[in-house]
C-alpha cells in the first residue's frame, strides 16, 4: 500500500459544500467511519481484474447459471 495521505476527508467535505450541503464534524466522522470499515473492500473490488473473464453469450437471468464442469 502507498504511504500517500489520505484526504478523504477534505474531498467529501468540499465535495458536499459544493453541492450545497453543510456537514458537521460528528457527520464528517461517521462518513470517515463508514470509509475505514468499508474502503478497503471497496478498493479491491475496483482493482479486480477482470479481462480474464469471459463473458456469458445470451444471458437469461430468469434461469440458474449453469453448473461448472470440474478441472
């Protein structure tokens, strides 16, 4: 992991004023509470890597997915 700082809290923060929206510092902990529970699986989620996966071809999500076959 990088050593940067995080500024998490200054961009939501400046992100919610410029949208018009006052935040005390009690809602500004939680937002930053929820963001140390949940960042780092989030994080890993967007760094999944999924051009290895091969897309399924007429997809019906009314039925089961197929069962895979063993290796």
């Amino acid at each position: 992991m990088d050593e940067a700082p995080d500024r998490g809290e200054e961009f939501v923060a400046a992100g919610l004023a410029s949208l018009g929206i006052e935040a005390d510092e009690l809602e500004l902990g939680v937002i930053a509470g929820v963001h140390t529970v949940f960042g780092p699986a989030i994080r890993q989620i967007v760094e999944f890597d999924t051009s290895l996966i091969v897309p399924e071809r007429d997809l019906d999500l009314s039925q089961a997915p197929p069962e895979e076959e063993p290796a």
